[in-house]
C-alpha cells in the first residue's frame, strides 16, 4: 500500500519538485511561461497517451517529463529558450509519422507537440497559401479546396508537415517539383530562440537547407507560405493484381518510368506481402498500384497497366481529398506497427527495378513468420519534376535530370517478438536491401531513409549544408539534445 502510495506521489507531483532533473525543470519553467494550459505533464492522461502516439509505435514507449503544446512562434521560442536554459533533451513532433527512434519522440525530456499550430490562409491576390505545422495535410488540403487550390503536399492524407522539410513527394510533383520546391517564405524560431524569416531574399541560405535538408536540424519552422496549386477532378484507383503477374507488373513500372512524359499522371507500384502462410495460392503477396490523373481523364497514361489481367480496379473520378484517402481513408492509421522504412535510388534504363523486385520478394519467402508486412514501392522521379524543382531554384537534394526512381522498402515486425530477434531481422533486411547497391549520383531520399542510411551525405550539396548546420546550430543544441539526420 505504502509503495502503491509512494508511486502516486510520484505520478502527481509537481514538476518543479524534480528540479535537479533537466526535463521536469524545463517543463516547469515552460509552465510558469505559457500557463498550465499548454503544458501536459500527467502520464495518464488522455492527451499525453495522443502525443505519444506514433506511426512506428515503439516510439510511443518513451515517456517525456511534459509535453507542450505552443499556438504561436513566440511560444516556440520560449520554449527553446526554456529547454536550453534547463540543459534538457527534446523532440519536435508534427505528424509523428517518421520512424527513426527519437525523431520526433524523447524519453524524459520536452517533447514539443506543434498540433495547436493550424492555421491556414489563403490569398486569391497573389495565390500563395500558408499553413503552419501542426496537423495533417488531409485537413490542410481540406480546407484549401474551397478556394479550388491546393498545396503539393503527402499522398496519404493522415501523414504530418514533416513531409516537406524532407523534400516531400506528392502526387502533383511531376509538375510542380517537390513540396519543398513551392516553398516561397518560411517563418524559423532557430535554436537559439530568435524568430526569422527564410527566403530567397532573406537568410537564403536557411531557406536553402530547409527546402528537402530535413527538419528537426536548422530550427523549428513555425509558419510555411507556399505557391498554392489549381485543383479540380482527379482520374484515380487502385488496380490490384495476383503476385503471378509480378513481372509484367514491374515492366509495366519500368516503362512508366523510362517513357511517361505527361505530368499529369502520377503512379506509386507497391508490392506487398502478408505473415498468412504460404500455401501456394499466392494469398500471401499482392501488388496495388495507385494510378492518379490531374483531371478527369487520363487518356492512354495508365493503358499499360489497365490492359494487364488485374482483381480489382477502383478508378474513378475523385476530389483531391478522396484521392488521398486512397485505398482506405486510415490507412496510415491501420499500418501503424514496429515499423521501419529503407531506401534506395535507381536509374530504369537497366534490370534494377526487377532484380531488387526479386531480391526482396525470395528475402520475403526466407523470413517468413519474421514480418507482419513486406512492402517494395516504386517512386517515379519524372524529368518534369526535376525541371519544375530547378525552374523554382532547385532544393537541397539539387536533384539529377530525370527519370530515375525511389524504392521505399517498409519492414513491420510482428508485436511480441524480442529485441533481438527484431535487431536481426533489421540487419538481414538492412543487408537485402544495400546489395542492390544504389545508383551514383543520385540522392537518397530523407523521407523514407533509415538513419543508419546516412541520407544527407549522399546530396551534392552536403557539404554546404554542414556550414548551413553550423551557422543556425552553432553550439549544436539541436545535434546534441535532439534526434535528426546525422551532418558528420
Ligand atoms: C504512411 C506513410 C505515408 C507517407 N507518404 C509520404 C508521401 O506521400 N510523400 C513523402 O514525401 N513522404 C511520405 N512519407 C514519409 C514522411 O514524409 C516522413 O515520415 C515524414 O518525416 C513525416 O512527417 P511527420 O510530420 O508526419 O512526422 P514527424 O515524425 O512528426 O516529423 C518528421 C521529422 O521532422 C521534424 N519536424 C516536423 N515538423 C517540424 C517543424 N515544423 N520544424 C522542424 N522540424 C520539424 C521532426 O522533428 C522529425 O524529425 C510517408 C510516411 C508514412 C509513414
């Protein structure tokens, strides 16, 4: 009784009662700045157990001192001012949905939830949208379609505005360029607290590095102003084929690579395989293509897959918001899991969209029983959009003339089984995947990189992007206290 006592005090007890403890002095210190409303620190509560929530749900095991929810830049700079002051560690989290351990998680420290950060506007002078971080781009696109615009943004609708800081791949990319490339003005709180803007004319070279450099590294971005895009009808399905037509399906996703030169189609090929048994009905693989045309009809851009043999199609005429919630409307929600993603980068002009098809799929049939899901996607990086991203000023993967293409490898491991078996999992499937080796020269992208994977050194640009870290993080606050993409 005494010990159950003793941990209820302990659950309770006001943060300042651990001030030698640089998490709950910081946490109290932020409370004494911004008021109790905007600071959560009861474990037990139904807000703390939603701010820990995250895609890859081991992150969601570590416990920060408090959780903070700021609704202006100014609280964000408190904040930081507030955590340095305390010597604290700290995370950053918009939509919680990047994988990498300590991303936008941290165990006892400040974690900086930007959920009250939401608001939107739109100026049908100039057409240029802003939104700020907090939310996710299904309720950002949501609100711009009244004004029948939208901003390049996820293709999924529940993922967070962490997306564009790492380059971001929409559906509308092979035309407007990444999400980053319709940046026009970025409000920063840096890590020394100050509120700055980034542009082309002013702290450009911030403005550089946190178009496609990665968030959680030069500062907190606060506010995002955007070159907002027309929207209307959108052509759109899944095809869903029989693992049997694997191959066919993969020249098909070759072939779209190589020789689609219309912008307005957009694919993603994604092969997928479930822990059911093999009991040689190929009830455990799948391939879902998601074919998705700006405007309401896409002519002959999708004929090479619409003629392969399939079990499904659900194409139909849809408003961005529905094709985002292609194929369910939570699918971001379901897949949530032990999850990791890798990546790699691939030219089409050779085998290597089928060989590394092969080597995942025969690692897949090796290890079954060690994974809850497989997938493979393949990601066109189209000549259109690299020529959009260089007509806005290029960003910070200064992206090599297209076609080339991103594979993203998912891992989700089963729930219950023991770290190391999950560890050597990781490393056979971490091994599976870099011997296809990656093509030279062409980067890989942040958004579905492991960290171990080292993104930033494969940019062109990665050594001017270490000064740029340099200058904004010069004591390393931000390399020290919080998690992120390594810069050495
Ligand atoms: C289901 C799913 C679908 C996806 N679809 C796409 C897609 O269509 N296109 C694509 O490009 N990527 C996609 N991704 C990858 C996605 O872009 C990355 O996982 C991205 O990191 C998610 O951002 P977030 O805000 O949701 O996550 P978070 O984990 O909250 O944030 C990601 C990183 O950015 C930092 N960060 C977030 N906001 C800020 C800010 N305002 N200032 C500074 N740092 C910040 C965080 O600290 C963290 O390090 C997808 C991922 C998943 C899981």
């Amino acid at each position: 009784m005494l010990s159950f006592a003793l941990a209820l005090v302990g659950i309770l007890a006001p943060v300042g009662s651990y001030a030698s403890d640089p998490g709950p002095s910081a946490c109290a210190n932020i409370t004494s700045q911004l008021g109790s409303s905007k600071v959560v620190n009861n474990r037990f509560s139904l807000k703390y157990h939603e701010s820990t929530e995250y895609w890859s749900t081991p992150q969601g095991d570590h416990k920060p001192a408090c959780i903070v929810y700021p609704t202006t830049s100014k609280d964000v700079s408190t904040i930081l001012q507030s955590v340095r002051a305390a010597d604290s560690r700290f995370a950053v989290k918009g939509g919680g949905h990047n994988p990498n351990d300590f991303f936008s998680s941290t165990d006892k420290g400040v974690l900086i939830d930007l959920s009250k950060l939401n608001k939107k506007s739109y100026d049908s002078e100039t057409t240029l949208a802003t939104y700020e971080p907090g939310g996710v781009f299904g309720n950002i696109y949501e609100y711009f379609e009244q004004f029948n615009r939208t901003v390049v943004g996820a293709r999924l609708s529940g993922v967070g505005t962490g997306l564009a800081l790492g380059g971001g791949m929409s559906y509308l990319s092979p035309q407007y360029g990444m999400a980053c490339d319709s940046f026009r003005e970025l409000e920063i709180v840096l890590p020394n607290g100050t509120i700055v803007t980034a542009s082309n004319t002013t702290n450009t070279d911030l403005f550089f590095a946190s178009r496609g450099g990665g968030g959680n590294a030069y500062g907190i971005v606060t506010k995002y102003t955007v070159q907002s895009r027309p929207i209307g009808e959108f052509w759109s399905g899944n095809l869903i084929y029989a693992f049997p037509q694997k191959d066919t399906v993969a020249d098909a996703i070759g072939d779209f690579i190589q020789y689609n030169t219309d912008p307005k189609a957009a694919i993603i090929g994604t092969y997928e395989k479930l822990p059911t048994p093999d009991i040689n009905l190929n009830l455990d693989e799948i391939i879902i293509m998601f074919l998705v045309y700006d405007g309401p009809d896409p002519g002959t851009a999708f004929d090479n897959f619409t003629s392969i043999p399939h079990l499904l199609d659900t194409s139909k005429i849809r408003s961005y918001p529905e094709v985002v919630d292609m194929p369910i409307p939570v699918a971001t929600e379901i897949s949530r899991g032990n999850n990791i993603f890798r990546v790699g980068v691939h030219y089409a002009d050779n085998d290597e969209y089928k060989f590394a098809l092969d080597k995942w799929r025969a690692w897949g049939e090796e290890h079954k029983g060690k994974y809850l899901l497989l997938s493979l996607d393949y990601q066109p990086v189209p000549k259109s959009l690299t020529d959009a991203s260089k007509a806005q000023g290029g960003n910070a993967m200064d992206m090599p003339d297209g076609p080339w293409f991103w594979l993203n490898y998912l891992l989700t491991t089963p729930p219950g089984m023991s770290k190391t078996a999950v560890d050597a999992v990781r490393s056979s499937f971490r091994d599976m995947v870099e011997s296809t080796g990656n093509a030279e020269g062409l980067p890989l992208f942040i958004n579905d990189a492991s960290a171990d994977q080292h993104p930033l050194s494969t940019f062109s640009t990665y050594s001017r992007l270490q000064e740029i870290k340099q200058k904004y993080d010069p004591d390393n606050f931000f390399a020290d206290k919080t998690g992120g993409w390594s810069f050495e």
